[in-house]
C-alpha cells in the first residue's frame, strides 16, 4: 500500500494530462493505451523493487528479532542470579534479625540476673551488719558481765571493794576454805555468795538480807546490799532491783559499788521502757566516774538507745 501511494503521487500529473486530453478529446485511443501500458509497466517494476527490498530486509529483521531473543535471554539469565541473591540476602538479614532478638533477649536475661545478683548481695550485706550488731551486743554483754564485779557461776570474786574507811576487804571465802579460821561473818558472807553463783536467786537474796541484818556496817555491807538488787534484776523483777540499787547508793555513797548500782539502776529503767530516766543514770555514771568500766558501759548503752 504505502508502494502504490508512492507511485500514484509520481505519476499524478500524467494521469491528469490524460484525463484533460480524454476531457477535451484531443487524445486518441491509441494514446490512452500506450500510456496505461506505460503505468502499468512502471508500477510493476516498482513493485519489484519493493519486493527486493523487502526481500533484503528479511535477514535483518530475522538478526533483529534473535538479538532481541538473545537480550532477553541473556537480560533473563542476568536477573535470575540476581534474584536467588536478593532472597538469600533477605534470608540473611532475617537470620541477623533472629539473632540480634536472642542477643537482646540475652542481654536483657543477664540484665536482671544482675539486678537480682545486686539485691542479693544488698540483702546479704544487711544479713551480715545485722549478725554484726547481733555479735556486738553478745560481746558486749559478755564483757559486762566480766567486767561487772566477777560474777558467773563458776567465777570466783576478786578481792571485794574497798569499805568506806579504805580498807582491802578479804575475798569472798570458798568452801574449801570454811572453817578454817574465818569469821561468822565472812562464813554468812560466802555461803549467801556460793548460792548466788549457783544462780539459787532467792536463796542467795535472802541470805544476805540476813547478813544485812545481823552486819550492816562492816567490810561486806555495801556488797551485800548491791547483790540483793543482783537477784531481784536476774529474776527480772526491775522495779525492787532499782530500790536496792538505790540502797547502795543512800547508805554506802562512799563505797566503791556506788558506780555500779547507779549503771545497774539504769539498765533496770531501760528495761522497764523508762528511756528517760535509764539515760539520766547512764549519763550520772559517766560524768562522775569517767575512767571506769562502768562508765565505757555507760557510753556504750547511751549510743545504742539514742
């Protein structure tokens, strides 16, 4: 078609010689014929050419369509790798992914077993400060009752404090030693003791109540008087310790168990929950007598009940 437009536009200025002359009958038959023969001839070889041309398209057209083949191919063969990598390294990151949650849920595992380690080791410490405190306290009544005048059961009494003229009393008698040139006193004295260390409270209080009433003011008076308040306050009767404490220090204030009676008064008001007036006796103690146990007994107990 696009052959046939082409030759019609070339020879349309014949065709319209033609058709004048056929118009105003100037042209014979014979003319009409021989110029038809002549288009006609003249559109067959144009026909040829174009089939020639065509013909050596072919080829080329066929190339064409085998390299467009091959691109495609070889586009396919290109992106296919591609493709299988894409997906593998989407599969990575989705394994990096899984691994980075484990990581995390890891750290965050060791996070709180670090944070329980820590409570742990807290509380641990506060086990360990209060077992401190607790062995403290345990050394510290330990060394009082070494220190407070030698009493224990199975603890003789060192020499006995001074009367009130000075004098070195003798110590407390043992039983091997009864009978052997001791007074009736010290006799009365020792065995009222002997029954104190055997922890006999009662017995022992009694007794030196008796010793009191037969001796009231010789050597052993003043440690009488004290060791009847010791068995009120170890029977835990506090109330009638604090008056025999007081005893002491009314009717002995110059004997050498007035620093402990006034420390035991103490001690008994704080175990009564009388803070006030345990801590105005504890503090007496050590204003009056600060360079002796009693007195670093004193000070000790203030510290703790503050």
């Amino acid at each position: 078609m696009v052959a046939e437009e082409r030759i019609l536009r070339r020879y349309l200025p014949t065709l319209f010689i033609i058709a004048f002359l056929s118009v105003t009958g100037c042209a014979t038959t014979d003319d009409l014929r021989r110029v038809h023969s002549d288009l006609n001839r003249q559109i067959q070889v144009t026909n040829e050419k174009v089939a020639s041309v065509e013909q050596g398209f072919a080829p080329l057209r066929e190339e064409i369509a085998g390299v467009r083949s091959e691109i495609a191919k070889t586009t396919q063969e290109a992106i296919q790798p591609l493709r299988g990598s894409q997906a593998e390294g989407r599969a990575e990151m989705t394994d990096i992914r899984e691994q980075l949650q484990q990581i995390r849920g890891t750290a965050d595992g060791l996070r709180k077993e670090l944070s329980s380690a820590s409570a742990k080791t807290g509380k641990r410490e506060d086990e360990e400060k209060t077992l401190r405190e607790k062995l403290d306290n345990l050394t510290f009544k330990i060394n009082f009752i070494e220190n407070f005048l030698g009493i224990g059961k199975n603890e003789e009494p060192a020499t006995a404090p001074a009367e009130k003229a000075g004098k070195q009393p003798p110590a407390a008698p043992t039983k091997e030693a009864a009978g052997k040139g001791r007074t009736d006193k010290e006799s009365l004295y020792a065995a009222a003791y002997e029954l104190f260390k055997e922890a006999k409270y009662e017995k022992s209080r009694e007794a030196f109540e008796n010793f009191l009433k037969q001796y009231p003011d010789t050597e052993f008076s003043d440690n009488a008087q004290f060791w009847v308040g010791e068995c009120y306050y170890f029977e835990k009767k506090y109330e009638k310790a604090i008056v025999e404490y007081e005893k002491v220090t009314k009717n002995f204030p110059e004997g050498n168990k007035v620093p402990y009676a006034l420390l035991k008064q103490g001690l008994s008001f704080l175990k009564l929950g009388d803070k006030a007036s345990g801590k105005l006796l504890l503090q007496q103690v050590t204003k009056d007598y600060p360079n002796t146990s009693q007195a670093r007994i004193a000070r000790a107990t203030l510290l703790e009940i503050k």
